[in-house]
C-alpha cells in the first residue's frame, strides 16, 4: 500500500515537474528577448569609394552586383564617368569629432560637371563600408542619418536620407564580425553618420516623431495625435498598451494597439482629451507611455498653446489609411464665423512645414490661409499622396470653416509652386485663381533624366511604358485645362534653384492660347526674397499677387471648357463635364465642349462613354440640340439632369451602356500606385519555409517603414493566415509572395491574368520562360472586385527576393498595372523589364498596351 501511494506521488510530482517546465519555457519564450547592446557603438574605421553617376529619381548606380555579399578591398578599383581617368578607388576614412563619416572625393571636376550638364551633372552616389565584432547575439537600433539604404551582414534596410533624426532601424548584431555596406547619394553632402544604440525597451515612443495638434487657448476639446510605436524585439507583440494624459488637464486615455510585428514601426492616432481650459502659457508637455506585459516606455510630448486669433495647427484622421495628418490655419483678422471668406489654400516647398508656411503671411481681414502638407516636408511633390492630402484637407476646411467656395485661391512656393501647377491643371474647377511662386514644371525638366540608366540601356518601347504612366505629371502637356482658370506667374529672375525657364514656358504657353494670366519676375532676386517686414515674407505674400487672387471669383458654369488627361483614376471631372471611360486607357483623352445659345458642341478623343451636367445656370430650358464629333441629337431640356453619352461604332448615342464582369472607373483605375490611394494593408506569406516566410516579412516590413517616413502613414502588417472576409472587404491586400508562399495568392492564383506556374510566368495566353524573374502587378481582388490586390511574387528564389525592387510610394515612380522583370534593372533600370503595360478596360490584356520582350 505504502509502495503504491509513493507511485503515486512520484508520479504526480513528475507531472507537476513537467508542467513547471513547459510553462517556464513558453512564458520565457514570450517574455524575454534577445537582449540589447549595452552602449552606443559608432564603427570609427571605413572604407569608402565614389562618386558614381547616378540619374535622378532613378537611383540605380549598377557598380556593384551583390550587394548582399560584397567586402571591398582598400585599393579595388570601379569604373566612374565623374572622376578624372574615369576610376575611383576604396580608400580609408575615420569619423570625425561630431560623428560624421565625410567622403572626400578628389579628382572631380565639380563646377565643370555643373556647367554643361545642371544639377543632374553633379547628383552622385556613394559606398561605405565597416566591420566590427561583436560578443555575442544581441538587438539594436540603427540612426543612418544622410544614408538612402544600408546592408547588415546581407539583409537590407532602409536609412534616413534626409536626417529627420527620429528615424531608428532595428537590427540583429551577430556574435563575431558584423558587416556593414551604406549607400549615400545627393548633390554635394557627402557626409552621413552611423551609430548603433541600445533599444531602451522591447516597445518604443518615438517623440520627435509625433503629429500634434495646438491646444486653443481656453478651450476644451477632443484632438487626434498621432504616435510612432516601434517593436525594437525580434518577436510579435500582442495587445502593446498605449496612455496619454495626466488625469489633471488632460484625461487620460489609454487605447489597445494591435499587434506589432517583430522590429516595425507603426504610427498610431489616439485622443487626447483636455479637461479644463489652458490659459497662459506657449506650451505644455503631456505624457505618454507605451507598455508590453511588464515593459513599459515614458515619454513626454510638447503641444503648443495658440490663441484663436492667430495661426494653429489641426489635426485629422486621414480617409486614406487612417492615420493622423495635420494642417495649419491662419484665420482672418477680426474673425467673425456669421461672415464667408476667401480662402488662400497655399502649399509648402521642400522642407517646409505646413506650420511654417502659414506664418510667412500677413493675415488678412478677407481670407483664410491654410496649408496641408503633402504628408511630410519632403513628402510626394504634391503629386499621388501629396495630391490626395492636399484634397482632403480642402474638403475638411470647407466643411469647418465659413469659407465661400467661389473664392478659393491655390498658391504655393517651389516645390509648392509646382504642385500649384500640378493640382490647377488637373482640377481646374475647384479654384477661382492660382498663383505658382517659383514652381518648376515637371520632373524631366527640372532635373533632367537624361543620366538615368533606365534612359542609356532600355529601349524605346520598354521606356515608353514607364513615360505613360508618368504623362499625367507632365503639367505643360495639360495648361488647355487652365481655360477658365486666371494664372498669375511669380518668379524671381536670378532664382538658382528654379529657374525662370520655367515660369517663362508656362507664361509662354498661356500667351500662346490667350487665356488669363500675368507674370511678373523680379530682377536680381533668387528663390527665397528676404522677410519685408514682420510676419511678411514677400515671394509666398506678394501684395500685387494677393490683389489678383482677391479679385477673382470662380464661374461654376462656364459655357466653354476644355479637359485633357491621361489618367481617369487622377481626375475625370471638370466643372460639368465627366469623363467616364476612356477607349484606350493612359492614352491622351480630351473632351472640349461649348455652349452657343441652344446649341452644346462637343469634340472627344479617346473617350467611350461621358457625362454632362445640364443645368438651368448653362441655358435656357426648350429645345437643345447636342452636337458631338459633328453628328447632331436634338432633346427637350426641361430639369436639371446628368446626361450620359456612349459610343456604340463609330458614334454616340445618349445612353450608358450596361457592363458585365470587371471595368475600369475613375475609382478603379490603376496603375500600381493606386492600392496605397485607400485604405490597406500588407500580408506576407507564410506557406514556404522558414526562411521564405521572413523574407517575405522583412519585405513587407520594409514596406511599412517606407510609408510611415515617406507618408506619416498608418500600416498595419498581419500574416497570410489572419485575412478573414471583414479585411478584404474594406481594405486592398498588398501580397508579399506567389501561390506557393502567400496562401492568399495561393487561392486567387487560377483567376488572376498573370500568374506563376511550375516556374513560369503565364501571362494570358503566353509563357514566359526564363530564371529570376520579379513580378508586381494590380487587380481586382478576385474574392473582393471592389478592393485591389497588388501582388508581389517570382518564380523562383531569386525571383522572389527581386519582387520588391520597385515602390509606388514615392513621387515619379512610374509603374504602370504589371511590371516582370529580371535582376539587370539593379544595373541598368528599365532595360531589365521583360514585360508591362496596362490592362485594358475590360482589366484585360491587351496587346497595343504592353511591351514584352521577344
């Protein structure tokens, strides 16, 4: 009995034994975290070789081919066309005192180089190299400032080129030697620095990071912050706590973050509550923490207190990807919101605030000022994103301010002035006047690509896919748009940094149609004048440009307009006319109607089917006649209404087709680009091995980082697996991975036109057959056709590591619907596309809209 009763107990002690263990190690495997650097470790030692040509917007040197396993030598030598005798080679160079790594680059003819060729002569890029050893296994964050991209012991990870000095990467050190490859390129700062430092926590706040709102003095109220949380550990963290508020003037809030995937970053909003009215002070801190199981971070954010009569900043949730954006707003003087105002809607250059741009203008008693700003100081030119914000934050003032929607004045500085040009020309209607302020056209022309390797190697058919999808940028090919638009020009005639050929070409232009228009150049002054006097800087508040726009007021209905575009999915309206399909997608589309009495004159090219808005403001009720491409229909015009025209033959009829199956519409349209345009989200595949598995995810991580510096965006990150029916019916699915490593692929693969099988590339009815090969395309989700895929995938290993070479999410980028292309493009660009074009309008292929390489 007694021998019986001690099996018992041993038995019941070893399963206790057991259990202690098992949830020992599983709570230790959530818990702890491969431990951090102790200090800061900044590589003294380089190696370093350049410069190298390099085109613009283009970024692709092609000196070295594995970038991943390269280990230069001191003394090894690379062809360069910048330097005299046409090599450079690896040399040494320490840091300095302050921390930076200074390339020094001799032998180069820099003010030559800039003579006959521009800026795009002298942009360059750069390599260096360190190693050093480590102990043993631990975490890391990198702080690459002036630095495009670098390689750790052959994985990739994106720098911080323009020094926001809040960005941290982080990383895995191994135990032993470490490696380390960093690419710079620019127009003279050959400077950049490298420091590794201690993750503080397993979850992070990054404080110079935060969008903030201004707190209106004595006054309580909800606002949106917008916070950067980074995963600074190798594995997932669930339910991360995030708090802000004191519980004193500010309630505190505390919201559950999603997961955050191993080593990203993602940007969330949270409320901030204010409790009690702030009276007498310029700022007032706030903390905020973030907290995962038993770690935590603190932190305390900065938040300026305005009064109401002066400028302040609004923050919003973005209907894009939602997150928090801001803008900034000067309101009128002596504001009174029983009376409508003007509004001067006026964006920012370059590293520019939107906060800034604000406060270089006098207030006025007729107008408010407003900026958006275009995501970030660098942002997207006010092109795609920078567009879009710049739309949104108009429709938000409109609808929070007593604004009088007939006078609305678009105005902006350099790179704002181009994006004056940029938003006046594709959507004519929304403005009473604009006035571009040093505004360059086009990137072509404001540093010409002629170095791109995309422009030496590709041939014409490969690169005209490219310039497609870029046509609609190209703002001198649409100044007709501006028929209805007054245009005042404002440029300074010794501007180094614009040059008045371009204010002079659009002036040119305009004189040439006859429209509306005045330019004024200022002899003897350059891009930024002098600040006049107090709150007065005169080349964004010239007083003579400010009485132009005051003078205006816009005609909702004019009886002539014209409307030029490539890109239905950029615009397809104008004042009352729609452009509703387009017979040849990406191809030039204009429509040019008039009115003369009773009598409307239409002229098309390349559209299909149309609207107009009909309306007793544009003529007379009675009988009308509609004359379209010279062929006359009579209608009785007795309501308001929309008419809609289709062309069936070689002719219109007032009638809208119905369509069956997939179309494409202005909501619906391509190309690439236009899955980051809502809201999505990014999934990676995790039907391959392990090593499959966290390429893709580094990928994608990649790609969130990407968005959250170029964007301020929000992007969420989740496995293949966690995509249920709610995901795909309200967001697009960018896909990391083919059908044998994405299991979303995997189950759309067969209704996809472009797809991998058995290592081939089935493209329609054609094979494409070759090793290595990348592949990036948009559609229709197949399981949702009202949200997109954008599919990233290859047919092999290779292949696949290939499939994230080319983004959308940067201004210029020029991917079309599909692009397959081999690993020459990491050498010579566009010259190692195999295939891309456009679907048709039908989301098929079409063979007058493709290049593919026999």
């Amino acid at each position: 009995m007694l021998n019986l009763n001690l099996r018992q107990i041993l038995r019941k002690l070893t399963l206790f034994l057991f259990l202690f263990v098992f949830l020992h190690f599983s709570l230790w495997g959530q818990d702890e975290f491969l431990p951090t650097i102790e200090d800061t470790l900044s590589p003294v030692d380089w190696l370093y070789a350049g410069p190298f040509s390099v085109g613009a917007r283009e970024g692709i040197v092609g000196v070295i081919k594995n970038m991943e396993n390269f280990r230069p030598q001191e003394g090894q030598k690379h062809p360069s066309i910048l330097s005299q005798g046409g090599w450079v080679e690896w040399k040494k160079v320490r840091i300095d005192s302050l921390g930076w790594v200074s390339l020094e680059y001799e032998n180069v003819w820099w003010d030559t180089l800039m003579d006959i060729y521009g800026v795009a002569g002298i942009l360059d890029a750069g390599y260096a190299y360190t190693e050093f050893v480590n102990k043993d296994r631990r975490r890391a964050l990198v702080i690459a400032e002036k630095v495009g991209s670098f390689y750790l012991n052959g994985k990739r990870y994106r720098g911080d080129p323009y020094g926001h000095d809040f960005v941290r990467t982080p990383v895995i050190l191994e135990e032993g030697t470490n490696r380390v490859l960093v690419s710079l390129s620019g127009y003279g700062d050959h400077r950049f620095k490298f420091n590794l430092v201690p993750a503080p926590a397993p979850v992070m706040l990054i404080r110079k990071d935060a969008t903030l709102p201004d707190i209106i003095e004595d006054e309580k109220d909800w606002l949106w912050a917008g916070i950067a949380i980074l995963n600074t550990t190798e594995k997932r963290l669930k339910d991360v706590q995030l708090s802000i508020g004191d519980g004193e003037l500010f309630n505190e809030n505390e919201i559950t973050v999603s997961d955050i995937m191993p080593f990203c970053i993602k940007k969330v909003p949270v409320e901030i509550e204010i409790s009690k009215p702030i009276v007498g002070l310029d700022t007032i801190s706030i903390p905020v923490k973030v907290s995962y199981q038993d770690h935590f971070f603190e932190d305390r954010l900065s938040l300026r207190i305005r009064k109401s009569e002066g400028s302040f900043k609004i923050t919003f949730i973005s209907q894009i990807d939602n997150s928090c954006q801001y803008y900034a707003v000067l309101p009128p003087r002596d504001y009174d919101p029983q009376k409508k105002y003007a509004l001067i809607f006026t964006l920012h250059g370059a590293g520019v605030e939107a906060s800034g741009q604000v406060d270089a203008y006098k207030q006025k008693d007729w107008a408010f000022v407003v900026a958006p700003t275009n995501r970030r100081r660098f942002g997207f030119d006010w092109q795609d994103l920078g567009r879009l914000d710049a739309l949104e934050v108009l429709d938000l003032v409109k609808k929070e301010f007593p604004i009088d929607t007939n006078r609305v004045y678009l105005t902006g500085h350099s790179m704002g002035g181009h994006g004056v040009w940029h938003l006046a020309l594709a959507h004519p209607d929304l403005f009473a006047a604009a006035a571009p302020e040093a505004g360059w056209s086009c990137f072509q022309l404001y540093i010409p690509w002629f170095l791109q390797k995309s422009y030496l190697f590709a041939e014409p058919q490969q690169i005209a896919i490219r310039d497609m999808s870029l046509r609609e940028d190209f703002t001198p090919n649409f100044i007709e748009n501006a028929l209805n638009l007054p245009i005042f020009i404002y440029q300074g005639g010794s501007d180094d940094n614009v040059p008045p050929v371009h204010a002079r070409l659009f002036a040119g232009l305009l004189e040439n149609l006859g429209y509306e228009y005045q330019y004024k150049e200022l002899p003897g002054k350059g891009h930024w004048f002098e600040v006049d006097t107090v709150n007065h800087i005169v080349c964004v508040d010239d007083p003579e440009l400010m009485e132009f726009l005051k003078a205006k007021t816009r005609n909702p209905y004019p009886k002539h307009i014209i409307f030029k575009t490539t890109n239905i999915g950029q615009n397809n309206k104008n004042y009352w006319v729609e452009i509703d399909k387009q017979e040849n997608p990406f191809f030039e589309s204009q429509i040019e109607t008039e009115i003369k009495d009773s009598r409307i004159e239409i002229n098309t090219k390349n559209i299909s089917q149309f609207t107009i808005y009909l309306s007793d403001q544009l003529l007379p009720y009675g009988k009308i006649f509609i004359s379209i491409n010279g062929k006359e229909i009579p209608y009785v015009f007795k309501s308001s209404r929309k008419l809609t025209f289709s062309k069936i033959g070689n002719k219109f009829q007032m009638r809208e087709l119905e369509h069956r199956g997939l179309k494409k519409t202005s909501q619906f349209y391509g190309p690439i680009k236009q899955a980051y345009f809502s809201p999505f989200i990014l999934v990676y595949g995790t039907r391959g091995d392990s090593a499959t598995t966290e390429l893709l995810l580094h990928q994608a991580r990649l790609e969130a980082a990407r968005w959250w510096k170029r964007a301020n965006g929000f992007a969420e990150i989740i496995p293949d697996t966690e995509v249920t029916k709610e995901i795909m019916d309200e967001y697009n699915l960018i896909l990391f991975g083919g059908p044998d490593e994405n299991f979303i692929t995997h189950k759309i693969n067969n209704r996809l036109p472009i797809r991998v099988k058995d290592g081939e590339i089935l493209f329609g009815r054609k094979r494409i057959k070759q090793k290595q090969m990348g592949m990036e395309f948009i559609y229709p989700n197949p399981l949702n056709p009202e949200r997109f895929v954008f599919v990233h995938e290859g047919n092999d290993w290779e292949g696949l590591k290939l499939s994230d070479f080319y983004t959308a999410i940067y201004s210029g980028a020029g991917l079309p619907d599909f692009i397959i292309f081999d690993d020459r493009v990491k050498q010579k660009g566009w010259a190692g596309v195999i295939c891309a074009g456009f679907f048709d309008s039908d989301w098929q292929i079409d063979e007058k809209l493709l290049y593919l390489k026999e």
